[in-house]
C-alpha cells in the first residue's frame, strides 16, 4: 500500500487547486497516483529495470493524460 501526505497547509495550493476541488474530487486523482506508482514498482519488481519499458510507457500515458485534466496555466 502506498500513502501519499501533503504536510504543508492547504493555503500553500491557492491559485493551483481550488479547496472544493481537493475536497471533493482530488481524492480520487491522488489514489490514482498512488495506484500508477505502485504499477511501476510492482513491475521492476517483476521485471527488473531493463523489461519495465512498457509498464512504465502505459503509465507515463496515464500521467500525462491525468496532468492534462489539471492545467496550471489556461
């Protein structure tokens, strides 16, 4: 299992996130960044750095996908 903290204050996000948008919707976003890091992990533990290309491409596609969805400059 993978825990992810955020230890400064929330204020430290204004501008970026909105605080509804942290409360309400960001949770799923972060579980979903804890389950890709866990993807890659799982996948050099089972394949070792030199065949985890395509797990890490997979995951790689999903980053950028989910970063496209949270644009910091509009």
């Amino acid at each position: 299992m993978v825990v992810l903290t955020f230890d400064q204050p929330l204020e430290a996000l204004d501008g970026v996130f909105e605080r509804h948008e942290l409360a309400g919707r960001a949770g799923a976003e972060f579980r979903q960044v804890g389950r890709m890091i866990a993807e890659v992990l799982d996948g050099l533990a089972k394949n070792g750095e030199e065949g985890n290309a395509a797990v890490e491409a997979k995951v790689k596609a999903e980053a950028i996908a989910l970063c496209d969805r949270f644009p910091i400059y509009s």
